[in-house]
C-alpha cells in the first residue's frame, strides 16, 4: 500500500517556530513503518482549515488527477488536520474516491465499510467546526464589547497609527503628516469646489498611500471625528459611539462633508491644478450655448498658442492670454478705494459684535429641532405600542431619529465653538483685497484658482471682453452692496445675470476728512448702520458671518 502524508498547521509562525509540523511527521513516519505503509511523498501545509483553498492541498489534488491509481490512501494525524469545515469535507472525500483514494486519521481510525462509522466521521468533522465557529464568536464579541468601550479595533486608519500604552492597552492616535493631510482633505471638500478624484490625487502627491476605493471609504470613516461604528448585531441596532482616540476634525465638519457626498447640498466643484496659462479652465462658459469651456494649445509657426474653447460645435475660442488679463483687470474692480477699508471693517466688526447674541437664537432653534426629533420617538414608540405601526418602521424612525440627533448635537457643539472675535480674521481679509490684484499675480495656479473659487462659486460667462456671473461670495457681495442692497428672488438667488462690470469703484462709503472735535466718523451714503447689521444677520446669522470671512480672508 502506498501513500502520501499530509501535514497541517494554520499559521506560518506555527510552521517555522513550533513543533507540530515535526510531530505530526514523526508520528504518521511511525506509523507507516509499523503497518508496511510506503511513503511516496510528504505534504506540508500552512493555510487554515475553514476551506480547502490551500496551495499544498491543491498542489496534491492535481497531482492525484494526473497519477491516479498510484497512491492507496492519505494519511493525517486527526481529522481536524484535514477539515474544519464538514460540508467542505464531505464533498472533498466523494472527489478522492472517484480518484481511487480514501483519507484516513491514524489517531481516529474508520473502516468507512461498516455504516455505522459515517456517524463517528460526521462527529469527527463536525467537533472542530463547531470549535472554529466558538472561537469566532468569542472574539467577535470581545471585539464588540471594546467597540462599545471607544477603541478602535484592527490595523489604524490613513492619518493614525496603532500604539500600546504601558500596560499593553492597544490604542490609535494621530500621525503627522498624514493627519494634516486628511485633515484638509476633509477642509477642501466641505468647501463644495473640489471632486473627490482630484483630491485623492492631491492627497497621493502630499504623501497618502491608499487606494481610490479605500479613500472614498475613509471619507465616510465617522473615526476621524472621534467616533466608532457600530454595526446591527442580532437584536443591537448600528450605531456610533464615543471614541477613546484624539479627532482630526470636528464632528460638525464630518456631518458637512457626509451631505457634500450624499448630494444633500449643492456644491460647485472644480478641478484641483491646472496649466499656469489655463488657470481660468473650468470655471468659464461658453457665452452662445453656455456650455463648459475648456483649453488647449495649437501649434503655430513660433510655438504654441493657448485658447479656451467650447467643447460643443458653437466654434467659441478666444485667446488663453488675453482672458487671463481680462480676468486680472476685473479683480481690480474689487480693491477697495484709499480709505474705504477701514470703514467695511469698522461697519462689518460692529454689525457683528451688536448681533453676537443672535447665537443664542441659533443655539435655542437647534434645541427645539432636538427636543421635535426626541418627541418623534416617543410619538413612534406610543404608536408601536397600539399597534399601529410595525416594529420594523419603529426602528426605521428611530434609526433617523438617532442620526438626526447626532448631527444636531454635533452642530450644538460646533456654535458654542465660535468666537465672537473676528478682529484678526477681519485684518488679513482687508489686507488682501487692497492687494488683490497684486496677490493674483504672484501666486502660482494652484493659489490662483482658489481666489477663483472663493470669490466666484458658480462659473464665469466670457464673450472676450466682458465677464459675467449669476453668483459670488456672499461676504464679497455684502462688502461691495452695502450701498445698493440685496435685489434677491423669492428663492434667495441673485439676478439672472450679475454683471461685474456692475462693480465700479463706488461712493459706498465715505470717510469724513475730519470732524470739529478732532476724530473721524463714518458715513453711510444710502444705509444706517443698523440696517447694514441687519442685512448681515438675515443674510448669515451670526454664526456663519465669521466662517464665511475666514473662507474669503484664506484666499
């Protein structure tokens, strides 16, 4: 009779490090011995035994297809050796027969010619499968339990790096500089002007090593603002709990950049870099058939000529160089006449320290949002109680209650964060519009693109000589109508067509030379200053006046 000695353990370090593979060997080797057995070969194996998707074991099997009839018989120690897995077992023992082979266990031997033995096998394999599937769930909920405690479970996310406190506690805390770099990924993206794809083009170049599928995961990874998810377990809903790790950012931005990618709120999304000379590519229209523009160079007789085109058969193309200089032209219009700055930033500081307290009105409109969603659940509970609805919608409504608690008290947070001193915010925004066009100039595209974007959300129309927009910042717009007002629609938007050509250095606001007592004062040619705060506030709220400044001011 011969055979072949099969031989398992399940990990590597098992392999190298321990004493089993030898064991097994000298113990099957004995065995042949003593019973005339010959030993054509011996396979060893490392792999788990949940599956018979092993290199060794498929190695053997192909070899038995290709050599049938040389071989009686494969021995193994027991027949956990050779499957924790009694399906996976059974079906395996049919194809060996077809081959002429019978496996054997020489420590649970079986004559398969008496019936009764097929119960002792169905014993024999189904002992440690039910022993595999124990441990498994042991350790699932081990790792369950510590979920619930705040610890993050497995190898660290992009941005942490896995530690061990001093009394071998295992724990995730920020790494630099991957943090920062998910941290203003995370940035970039709230501000609704960048696709994904071009950020996580961005993020390799910075020094991410992540796949594009793993970085769209790790956007929608509640980890990086303190959380950990909890997935539905039995009768246990999925949920989100109080991480014991430091936070990249904070949980309002997590919830912003959440809507930003379930299109919940609008964004106008352009491309991260571009050509110097195509800084303007992607934010221009065509202005016969309002598509997209987009730019390319043409080859000539001196070199290379750069135009923006549009991309449908309407035949737009006008000169790259001569609509960048438009451009620069236009963003003269936005400096503010010698003077003018100190009286947007007295105005703007004022109308804001006089309506800070209009936090307290955003804090308690939050609140009542609260206590409405808590009172939705107790309004689902009564009704599941009589019955009128099932309990499968009851914990619908309660799962959107939850989240919608969560972002509320996220945003709760977020407003008793901010500061009512814009006073250095107001400075650096002052100081580079009065050298707009200055600073334009001596950045490079990427800087460039962004003062695009912070001042024009929505795209540029460009007939070759004028530039037209339906939008712009609202802090930009505020500063430069406080003499003309807001003509808004009922749905909040601004004119079809809002012409820059509209902002003309005007008298908006006049600082008087001087007064009898020796100071100066400001005056207003069309408004007080209290129906400029009042603009502010019905416009932003006081809550998002010093976001929207710190947003102009970063250009």
């Amino acid at each position: 009779m011969k055979a072949d000695l099969y031989i398992r353990v399940s990990t590597d370090e098992q392999a190298d490090k321990g004493f089993s593979q030898r064991d097994q060997e000298e113990r099957l080797q004995k065995y042949c011995l003593n019973n005339g057995i010959t030993v054509r070969k011996v396979i060893f194996e490392d792999y788990s035994a949940k599956t018979f998707d092993r290199p060794g074991w498929s190695t053997e099997l192909l070899d038995l297809k290709k050599r049938k009839g040389q071989i009686d018989v494969i021995l193994f120690t027991k027949w956990d050796r050779f499957s924790r897995n009694a399906g996976d077992a059974y079906q395996m023992i049919n194809i060996l027969r077809k081959q002429g082979v019978e496996p054997q266990a020489i420590e649970q031997p079986l004559d398969m010619t008496v019936p009764e033995s097929k119960i002792m096998l169905a014993v024999y394999l189904a002992t440690p499968e039910v022993e595999n599937d124990r441990r498994a769930l042991n350790v699932r909920y081990g790792m369950r339990r510590a979920k619930k405690e705040g610890r993050w479970m497995g190898p660290a996310p992009v941005g942490y790096v896995n530690k061990i406190t001093e009394d071998f506690r295992k724990y995730i805390a920020p790494e630099e500089p991957s943090a920062s770099i998910m941290k203003w990924v995370f940035d970039m993206l709230a501000t609704g002007q960048y696709q994904v794809e071009q950020l996580y083009k961005e993020a390799c170049l910075k020094g991410i090593r992540c796949c594009k599928a793993n970085f769209w995961k790790l956007l929608r990874n509640p980890v990086y603002c303190g959380k950990i998810y909890l997935s539905a377990f039995k009768d246990e809903e999925s949920k989100q709990v109080q991480g014991l790790h430091e936070p990249i950012i904070s949980e309002a931005l997590f919830y912003e950049v959440q809507d930003i990618l379930d299109g919940k709120k609008k964004d106008y999304r352009t491309k991260v870099g571009s050509q110097e000379i195509m800084q303007l590519r992607g934010y221009l229209l065509c202005p016969r058939c309002g598509k997209l523009l987009t730019g390319s160079a043409s080859r000539g007789r001196n070199g290379q000529y750069y135009y923006y085109h549009c991309i449908s058969s309407c035949g737009a193309r006008f000169k790259a160089e001569q609509a960048n200089d438009l451009f620069s032209k236009e963003l003269r219009k936005f400096i503010p006449n010698p003077g003018m700055a100190e009286s947007y930033k007295y105005v703007i500081n004022s109308a804001y320290k006089v309506h800070a307290k209009g936090h307290h009105g955003e804090v308690r409109q939050i609140t009542d949002q609260l206590n409405e969603a808590q009172a939705d659940i107790v309004k689902a509970r009564k009704l599941l109680l009589r019955e009128d609805i099932s309990a499968a919608d009851y914990k619908e409504i309660k799962a959107d209650c939850e989240k919608r608690i969560t972002q509320l008290e996220a945003g709760l947070i977020e407003l008793s964060r901010t500061t009512t001193n814009i006073e250095a915010l107001l400075d650096k925004a002052i100081t580079s519009l009065v050298r707009l066009e200055q600073l334009y100039l001596d950045s490079d595209v990427k800087k460039k693109r962004h003062i695009i974007g912070s001042i024009f959300p929505e795209k540029l129309t460009f007939d070759g000589f004028n530039y037209r927009t339906t939008q712009i910042n609202e802090a930009v717009k505020l500063i430069y109508s406080l003499d003309k007002g807001f003509a808004q629609n009922k749905n909040g938007q601004t004119e079809t067509n809002f012409d820059l050509s509209t902002f003309v250095n005007r008298i908006g606001f006049e600082p008087m030379t001087c007064c009898l007592e020796g100071s100066c004062s400001i005056q207003l040619s069309y408004r007080s200053d209290s129906q400029i705060s009042r603009i502010f506030i019905v416009l932003f709220g006081s809550a998002n006046l010093c976001k929207i400044i710190q947003n102009f001011s970063h250009s």
